[in-house]
C-alpha cells in the first residue's frame, strides 16, 4: 500500500473525537493553532453515554460560549437527592432527602444532557472559531477579525481515520521547533468504520460498554479492498491520545503505560427510557437501596426520559468474565421492577442501553517525552454513576490544550508542559479513590441494623454523597505549585500528593512568590471565581467570568480598591497601568484574537467583531474597582460615570486602537445594580477595599498568583510569575 | 403573460417580510396553518433600520423561543439615561442623568440590535417550527412529534414575489370556508428586486427612509423580458398587507384607505459607527440638547457600534420637499460636531446611515371586512428615536396572527377577528399622540430660561421621558373589552377611547364576567405577568411565562390557594379538575402540538419531542398552589414532595398519555427555590393564599378572565368566556 501514502505535517495530531478530543480541538481552534483531529468512527454519538454535566466543566464550556445551549436543553438536577432504604417489613420507602448541590458555589449547577449534544455543540464551536458562517455578513463590510488560517487549514474532524503506527525520534524531543512523532494514519472504508450499534436501532447495548470486546478488534475484521481506503505519514510535533478506555495510543506506547487498578463482581444495566410509572420520586435524583434485589438510581433527564442505574444482582461473574448473552433490556427492566416493588415501572420507549462492570483504574503515566501525551478514559476507568468521566476527561485536555497551543505559537516555554501529569495525574488518583468508595457503599447490600457488620450503613451512605460535593463539581480541586502556580509566602507549604509529585514540584518551582492573604478566596491553583461587577462605562452588570473567555491569554485583574477621582490610591492604580504598559507589556508577546472568542456572552454577535490595528498583548488587564459609598445619590447606585470619569484611568486600563477607538471593556467596578442585586464582589473575593489585590489567572482560569499593587514588593512578582512563563516577545514583534 | 399563469390556493397569503409580516408567519407555522409570505426584496435587511427592543416585544418573541438569542447579542440598556444640556455658558454638560427601566416591570428591559438579525432568528423559527433540522436525529428514532404538515407546505418566505392586484368577492366574505380574496403575484427577476442600496456597500442611505421614494416606482422600471419572470393568481381566505409606510396593500384597498396625520418641518440624520470620541457618555442611552444647533442621542449598541440620531439644522424643508442631495455621511458627521462639541467625535467603520422627516400619520381603517388586513407601517408612521416602531408592527401581528390561524383551523370563532382592529387601533393612536409630544421636545431648542417661551424645557423634556415608560415598554398596554376579554362586575366599567370603539365593544361584549378583585395584578386585557414557581415534580424553578408558549392555546391558570394533601381546598381544586376533564373540555376543540412549541425554554432539545398517542385539548389547563409554611423543614424549602405526592392530584392536572406516561409539567408550587431565590408568586399575582382564582389567558398571553374556583360563580364564567370564543368540538374529534 506504499504507492497510496501521503505525507504531511501538523503541530498537533489528536486521535479520538470523543468528549476529552473534542475539548482540545476546539482549545487549539481557538487559538489558531494548525491541528488535526481523527476519529475511526463514521459519526459523533447519537444517544446515550455520558450524561452529566459538573459545575465546573459548565464553566470551562462557558468560557467557550457552549454552556448555554447545554444549560438550556438540559435537565437540571437542582433540587434535592431522595433516598429510598427499605423498612422494617423490607417495604422501600423514601427515609431521607438532602439538597442537591450547594448555594453560592458557583453560578451554575449539575445538569443531565446526553452525550451527542455536546458533541454537536463542540464541533459548532470548532467551526465557529474561524467567524461566523457567511450566510448572513454583508458583502463588502468587515466581516470579523482575521482569522489567521486559510480554510484549508482550519480544524474539523476527520472521521473514518484510524493510526496504525506511532514512532518518536527521541533525538528530537527537545528541539521545540520539530516535528519529531511520526504517525501512520489510516483512512477506512465507509463499512469497516461503522460499528455494528450504528448499523440498526440499539442492537447492541454493550457497544462501548466495558462488557464489550476492545472495538478495534472487531473494527479491522473487515477487508481492505474498497476503493476509498489509503494511507497518510504525518509528521507531528505533539500527539494526543483521546482514545478511551481501549486507547490504542497507549498500548502503542509501550508495556511501561500500563493501567493501574482493579475490578469488582458488581454488574450494573442502565436503561434511558420515557418510563411510566407510579412512583412518586421519578422526576429527582433518587438513590434506591432494596433489602436483597440491588441499589437502583434514578437520573432524570432531558426530553421526558429517565436514565436508572439498575444493579444486575443475577448475573454472574465466572472467572472474571460476564455472560454477554445474559443481558438484555428485558432483563434490565424486570430488575429494577423488583427494585423499585412495589411501584410499577414500564416503558414504550427506550433510548439507549447497556451494561457495566464496577473497576477503578488509573494510568501510571500521562506523557512521553512531553511529546505524546493521554487522556480521558485512556488514563482513568471507572464506575459511571457519579457523572465524573465525561467531566474529568474534558478538564484534562481543558488542561492540556492551551499549554499546547500556546507552545506551539512560540509564546509559552515548552517546559510548562510538563505541568500537565502533574497537574491531572492526581486529579485522576483522586477520582479513583472516591469512585471505589462511593461505588461499594451504592453496590452494598444495605445494613439491617447497626450490628449487621457486612452491610452498608445508610447514613453513611448519605454521608459520603454530600461530602464528595467540592469533589464531584471539580470546583473544589487545586492544583499544586510549580511555574504556573506559585506558592505563597505568607502561609506554611502546602503538602503535595506523593513523592513524584513533589519531584516535579521541585524542579519547576517558580522564583515568583504569593501573599495569598491579600484574597481570602482566590486560592492559589484553584479556580479563579466568578461576581458580578458593573461596566464602568455603562454601568451593565456582567459575571467576570465573562470578560475571561478561553482565548489563550493569562490575566492579571487588578483590584484597585475603593477609587475616586484624585485619590491616591487612584494615583497607585495609575502608577501601576503606565509600569504595565510601557515596561512589562513590551517584554511579553502578542497574539491575535481569534473571531471565535468574541462576544462570546453578549453584547455583540458571537464570533464577529471588526478588525484591531494591532494584536492585543498575550496578557489580558482588567481593573475591578470599588465604589466609594455614595448616600447622597442611592437612586442611582449602578452609576459611576458621577464619580470618575472614563478618561480618569490610565490608558493600560482603556486600550486605544486607531480604528476602533477605545476599549470600553476592561474596567468594572464592585457596586449594585439597578435591576440585578448586588455581587458583592470584593467581599466575595475576600480582598480588602482599601487595600487591592492583583490576582494572575491563567489562560484556563486558575489562580496562579495573588500579589500586592505596591511597586517593591507586587511588580516583581508579577514579572517574575510571567517572564517565568513565556517566552520574551520576538525583535520582529517589537519592532512593530 | 396569461400563458406563463399558475393559480394555486392558500388560507393566508401575507405581503412583506419585514418583523410584522414574520411575526405573522411565525405564529401560522406554529399552528401548523397553511399559508404563504411574499416579499419583494431579494434579501433581508443586513445593517440599520430599527434596532430597539422593547419589554413586551421581548416577552412576545421568548413566547417563541426567539428572545434569548437577541438577549444575548444586543446591547442592553439596563441603566442611566443621560441628558446633556447648555450651560450658562452654551457648553454641553450632564445636568441629569435617570434610571432607564423601571425594576420588577419585567424579567426583561430594553436591548438594542439591528433588524436584520431578528430577522434572520424569525426565519431560523418558521423553518424549526416544524421540528428539528435531520442532521442530528438519530435514524430509527422517533425524531419529534407529527408536524402535520408535509414539506412542500411549510412556511418560508418567497422572495422576489409582488402582489400586482388584489381583489375581494365581498358575496362570499361571510363564508368561513370561501377563498374570496384573489390576488396576482409578479415572480421578478433577480435584477428588478434588488433595490439600489443592496448593489454596493452603504451607497444610499436614504433607501426606505421617508426621504427617498416610494420604492416601488423604482422597482418597475426594470424591463419585463428577462427569463424567470411569471405571474401567479393566489385564490386566499385571507391577505395581510405588511408591506410598510408605503403599502401597495392599503393603496390597492382604495381610497377609504388614508393614513390621517401631519409632517413638520424637523430633518434627522442616522449614522451606525464605531466612534473614536473622547465624550464620556459614549456608551450610555444620551440625549444631547445643544444651545443652537440642534439635537442628538446616543444609543450605544452591539459589536461596539453606536448609533446617533442627529438633528439636521442647515437642511431646508422647502414647499415640503427635502433637497436629498444635500444629504450624505460627511454633512451628518458635521451636524454631530457641532453639536457634541467641545468634545470630539469622529469614526473609521461607517455601518449604516440614513435621514428622515419628522412626522405622525395613522391608518383610518385596519381591515376590509375581516379579510384583508393592515399591519406595522402600513398603517402607523412616526419618527424612530423612541424606537416603537418595529415594536408596535410585530405586535400588530402576534395580536392577528393566533385569531386568523385558529379560525383557519376551525377552532375560533369568525366573530373574533374583528377584535385586531379593535385593540390594535387604539394602540396605534396612543402611539401617534406619545410620538408627537416627544418628538416636538427633543427637536426644540432649549430654553434658556423659564421666561423663554418658545423653548423648551429641560426639566418638561426629562418627565415626559419618565413618564412614558408604561407606554414606551408596551407593558402597560391594556385592551379593552369584547368576547375576548370579559367585563367586571365588581369595578364600574371602564372609559373605551373614541366613539367607535365603543359601537365595537358593544357587539362583541361577552356575557362572561369576572370578578377582577380575585387577582391584583392580572387585570383584565392587559398581557398574565410572569413570575417564578417551582415544579411540583422536581422543585425546579421556571418563569410561569415559559409555561405558556405561544402554541395557539388558550389557557386556565389554575392558582388552587394552599393546599396540603386532604384538605378541603385540595378537595375544591380537584372537583374543578374533574368538572374541567369530565365535562367541560371534552365539549371544546383539541389542537395537534407542533414541534417548533416544545422544549422552547429547556429540559430538552427545542422542537424536540415524541409522539403523544391523542392531541391535547385546546384549553391548557396549570395549577399553581402554595404551600403551606413548613417550619420544621426549612432546610429543604423547595422541596413539595413531602406535603402533598404527585399523584393527590386529580389527572386533570397530570395528563396521562399510554406511550408517554404521566405528564409532570402542570403543576407548579409557589414557594423559596435551594438556589434561586423565592419568586412570591401568589403576592406577585395579588392572589388570596386562602381563596385562590382561576385566570383565562388568551393565546397571545393577555388576560381575558378573573374568576373565582367556586362551582356556583366560577366556573359558569369559565364556560361562558370559553364557548363564546371557540367552536364547538366535531363530532369526529368526539368520536376519538
């Protein structure tokens, strides 16, 4: 097959376009970066699979302009989890309830949406990247901002394309400039890319299912004679494995990329159905525990379905192996009619099946060489009831995909990258850890009493659920220190997780230091969060999470403080803008923005905006000021036009371009709104109002330094932390 | 050209595609009537014209799922207005500066965005309608509810089509199921519609101003011979002229047909730009009084553009007629210098422009015997600063659209149609008179003084922009009463405007009555208000407004009083449901749901849905209870569960289909949400906690009936208003 190859070149080669591919696919469409992804299946996920949607992936979609629609057409699991023990007589009955999700944690909470939607969405947002479609711009005016990459070279997914070999040139691995992953890619045929579900309406159930045979096996069963099929070298610089739990890219990689953990004999079936039913609690999230017939959950979801977790009591687990043929939604529903006894349970319509057995799994490494990276389900399994793997598999590549991209455009050190295992790798051991927690107290028999010894305890069965809160929404999760995240001088060292970790955190510790102090609740390796605060220059309330796209740049927000006119700590935060623009800045490179990190959240058509005479600088300033208490008007407490003028701060704050005149968008100030309340942000924030704080954020939004306005002891950190991070801006960049 | 004749027949036909004529359609392909839109043009607007959105028009178009995305792209003008007056010294200063918007009016406020892009969300909703695209749904599934239409059938706008006669056989008028209106269609070529402006970027601004032509004469000097030109006889029961200031519709009616009203003497200007300006209102809702060169305001709008309205002093009105020549960007840019000065304006991106004379005319007559009818500028032309005018024209048409559809579908009463000139006429005249006011205080110089007369006042100028917010928002607009809207027999009967109106109501007075008492805030014709319950089933918390789409149903919000499990109220609210479900709906229509209504507000995919095994009742029946205090459970306040189980309620309230099951989205509870606050809904609705109402709802969300849950004073006026308004159900319906 020589005669048919082809070869060609690419930054960063992704192999699977599932959920953890998708999110870095869309990172590197958004920053412009030369890309491919591919995927061996013929289409995106139709129905069933993943279906929960954490606080936290909501946030990072957001930052991406896709949680909106997920928010929209979702079921949101906002109020209470019902529990459902049986009683004496072995009758279940609903014992407890407690509140699903916790008030002010963040601006959004858990939700249900299956899988294919979200797909959908990612790959309208890859496209979008480029500006909108051209259906609908006037001929002749300025359609958007240049996009930076002829369509040719604009990410989109090739499916049907499957790689069958992988080498790296070691002697390569640290020349940034190479290409040194070579990958055979191979382009298949219409029916050997066409899993057997796809071919007939929910068949097979156990497709993908952990149940299921590896699917490449199947996959290359089918003959090469058809005519479309070929193959193609591509030269990489980066590779990412986003190929599930049966990652090809991982095996490829050799024996020492081995998964790490074990199986249980509990069988779980889930069933998507419109159910019809009498039992009073279908329409909450409902933990089922009978007395000997298995734990049921209920999920309820989009569209009138209902997704339950059922446990398969009867099936049995001979030397490791399932008896496939066993399982069958008929079996799967007369299980949970004995569960959920004596309320009735039937369907006419059902969506989607399959079948489960409970393991927790973690891979022993997440890269080669920083060359060859995994994630996702390639490098954690596990049980899928918490609604975890979709969301974590999501924030590894979320993790991933802008160190990548940032490397590959010469304006971050590729040393950063190494960040990413020692980042996710523990993020991955602690998803293990609870998952085979959670999971053995849900597949345990419940206890009689409290001398039954080897049952589980019903209240502390409730007990876990709710303290594996922070956990679960991911909002809780912090990463440890290292160049992107400083440690703090003011407080003891935190303890890192392991003794590799610490390795790594030694090596990359950065020279720049925090007073973390001077914000109770921007955390260091957290993630920064989100109040409402008040354009200045129209008093419009926003969340500052939007004025924070995902669009490659690190921020620094400034808060100034309480602010007037000609106040000194006016003159502090002026001081500060002239030492940023005219001595940082210029150190530091620019980027262009990407049309498709415009408007993102209002205020304009997304993906559209007229074009800037020069690229922004790659580090994002927004000042955040207080209002000074103002009795004498509370008619109009949103204004701030009557206290400081627009053209008071110093021009750091208000970017002017030849073209588009000012930038009115980068200064916001912490007072009520007239029709939105009050976000309260520097007391949500915990920053005092006299005092300031800069906080520096990372390009995915966590909080990587928090330093004082002082001109001795914040401005070096500042410099420090980021000339620590990027590369210095180019002579022909200056010379603009 | 009789050879190159087709004739075809249709139950609506509408003339023009601007926001009235698609409001029209939109609300005929939500009922799933057959009908047809023609425009002229070869395109939708792409930049300019209007660009406010007023409360109610928003509210109108979240009905249909269309408000969030223009929402979401506007610019909001959530907070100040700012006037800008002489000095002593004749220089611009801020003197003034109110709250635009009055808090807990709506959950919307006014936004700005260009007409273009509605339009496009208009036409992006007529063609989902009837359902989703098939790109995503996945073979084999049931891929939404029957749409009841085939393909060729559907909506969509036929562009380069031009009515060239019209005409009524008044013999068949009175006939409900005679085509008596026949009208020719001209198909055009390509050349002939496109008008001038569209041939190259921003040429003649004062295309489709009052200042150019009537558009038509330019239109038919094009040639005739070209190859895709054809004429068309259309046999219709009913024609809509949407066709603006200039309509062919209401000149073809004859004579009678005259737009009453005056000009004055008052020339604007109109300039969409990116400003490059150190004035510090920029990006606020401004209004500029210079000492002696006129007018401006400032609308800041999206993708950072402003829009200015510019007052045109040196412009001469002479015998009439404006001099366009003298007339371009440059002339207005000047105009606004002066104006603005000291401060500087100046632009790089022009997007639009245009000019116009100030002046107020109104249609003496809305319809010809209720078989063609006027709608927008066709019949009301007034000056755009107030940014009414695109807001009256689609709420003409949501005002038509739902009565010429049901009676269409056999579902409404003939009779009703004569109420749109009824409420729609009143409405259109209370807009000149604002208009009029307004206008001649913004176009005067100012006063210098309280001894200068023929100034105006400053002071004068700022309360009439207060006080015109009732109107100005559409929110306050209330109709008057007919067979629509029931007459109260607890209030003295209220002052109807003009003699003729009164002959109108006299007529149409319904015998029901209500007793409007029963409920504070739903008062009788003006638009149910909207506020936050939380769903029964699952405490989620939703707008009652995104209960009640715009799906062609009438609807009897049910407000039960408090209610626990056995109590006698529980027991009064299901004799209701039982009477409701046993006796009265089974008499009254039952209407298909058509997919583009389902899911428009989330909890799954928009347009979205399976098939129901029998189709809903006509009369959309909700409960809204209160729950009684619950101290000893506070922590789960938004939990219902407890108190009363979902299946205490009598089926009436939780309709059950075999295939679907129990329907869980008709019940709703007013109590604190976990997370989003409390919506106090029986307080909002000024509702009896004890007693309770039953409110009729209109299709189009305006308040026909108050009436009390009593057997003996209640529910005959449910009846009453009920029968008087529909048709009887078939005997096939009833044989189902």
């Amino acid at each position: 097959m020589t005669d048919t190859k082809t070869t060609s070149k690419t930054d960063v080669l992704i192999i699977g376009a599932g959920p953890a591919g998708l999110m870095l696919a869309l990172w590197l469409a958004r920053l412009g970066v030369d890309a491919r992804i591919v995927d061996k299946r013929t289409g995106k996920v139709y129905s069933g699979q993943a279906d929960g949607f954490q606080v936290r992936s909501l946030e990072i979609l957001d930052s991406f302009g896709i949680a909106e629609k997920i928010w929209k057409e979702s079921n949101h699991m906002i109020a209470e989890v019902c529990f459902w023990n049986p009683d004496e007589t072995g009758r279940i009955r609903r014992n407890n309830r407690v509140v699903n999700g916790r008030a002010g944690l963040s601006r959004f909470h858990e939700v249900v949406l299956h899988q294919g939607r979200a797909e959908t969405f990612f790959l309208d947002a890859i496209r979008d990247s480029y500006g909108p479609a051209n259906d609908d711009v006037r001929v002749g005016s300025d359609s958007g901002v240049e996009s930076g990459l002829p369509r040719r070279r604009r990410i989109a997914v090739e499916r049907k394309v499957m790689p069958t070999s992988l080498v790296i040139d070691e002697q390569q691995a640290d020349d940034a400039e190479a290409y040194p992953v070579t990958v055979t890619l191979r382009h298949l045929s219409e029916s050997e890319a066409t899993p057997t579900q796809m071919l007939s309406n929910v068949q097979d159930g156990l497709f993908r299912s952990n149940l299921g045979l590896p699917d490449d096996d199947s996959l290359l069963k089918g003959g090469s004679t058809v005519d479309d099929e070929r193959e193609e070298v591509v030269a990489c610089k980066y590779v990412v494995g986003c190929d599930g739990a049966h990652s090809w890219t991982r095996k490829t990689l050799g024996p020492e990329f081995d998964m790490v953990g074990e199986m249980t004999d509990y069988i779980w079936g889930v069933l998507d159905i419109v159910p019809i039913t009498d039992f009073p609690d279908i329409r909450n999230r409902t933990m089922i525990h009978s007395a000997s017939n298995g734990s049921l959950m209920v999920i309820p979801r989009e569209n009138r379905l209902v997704r339950l977790y059922i446990q398969l009591t009867e099936v049995s687990v001979g030397g490791g192996r399932v008896d496939r043929s066993q399982i069958q939604p008929d079996m799967i529903i007369k299980a949970a009619k004995k569960i959920m006894s004596p309320y009735q349970i039937d369907y006419h319509y059902c969506d989607w099946w399959t079948a489960y057995q409970v393991g927790q799994r973690v891979g022993n490494h997440f890269s080669k060489l920083n060359r060859v990276f995994l994630a996702g389900d390639a490098v954690h399994t596990h049980s899928p009831k918490a609604g975890q793997g979709m969301n974590v598999s999501m924030q590894d590549t979320y993790n991933l995909g802008w160190k990548l991209g940032l490397v590959c455009k010469g304006i971050l050190q590729p040393a950063v990258l190494s960040t990413y295992e020692l980042e996710r790798k523990a993020i991955a051991k602690q998803l293990i850890a609870f998952d085979h927690r959670f999971s053995r107290l849900f597949s345990g028999r419940p206890a009689k009493d409290i001398l039954d010894e080897t049952g589980v305890s019903m209240d502390e069965f409730a007990a876990a659920f709710r303290q594996s809160h922070m956990f679960t929404t991911a909002v809780g999760i912090k990463y440890q220190s290292s160049v992107l995240v400083t440690t703090a001088t003011d407080i003891p060292p935190e303890d890192v997780t392991g003794d590799e970790s610490k390795i790594h955190a030694d090596v990359l510790q950065s020279t720049a230091h925090s007073t973390s102090a001077l914000s109770a609740a921007c955390t260091l390796g957290t993630r920064f969060p989100s109040h409402q605060v008040l354009r200045h220059a129209d008093a419009r309330p926003w969340q500052l999470h939007h004025k924070m796209p995902s669009d490659g740049r690190l921020r620094l927000v400034v808060f100034g403080g309480e602010l007037s006119a000609s106040s000194q700590q006016m003159e502090k935060v002026n001081k500060l803008g002239a030492w940023l623009s005219d001595t940082l800045l210029p150190q530091l490179p620019t980027m262009a923005i990407m049309p498709g990190t415009t408007n993102l959240h209002g205020g304009g058509r997304p993906g559209y905006g007229l074009a800037p005479e020069q690229p922004p600088s790659i580090v994002d300033v927004l000042l955040v000021y207080a209002a000074a208490p103002d009795p004498g008007n509370p008619g109009l407490s949103g204004s701030a036009g009557d206290a400081i003028d627009f053209f008071d701060f110093h021009k750091a704050y208000r970017p002017f371009d030849p073209k588009l005149g000012h930038d009115y968008d980068k200064v916001f100030v912490d007072r009520p709104s007239h029709h939105d309340g009050d976000g309260h942000a520097y007391e949500n924030y915990g920053i005092d109002r006299t005092r300031g704080a800069i906080v520096g954020v990372r390009p995915d939004g966590y909080v990587g330094l928090v330093t004082s306005l002082d001109a001795e002891s914040g401005w070096p950190e500042v410099a420090r932390w980021l000339l620590g991070i990027l590369q210095p801006r180019t002579g022909r960049e200056q010379a603009k």
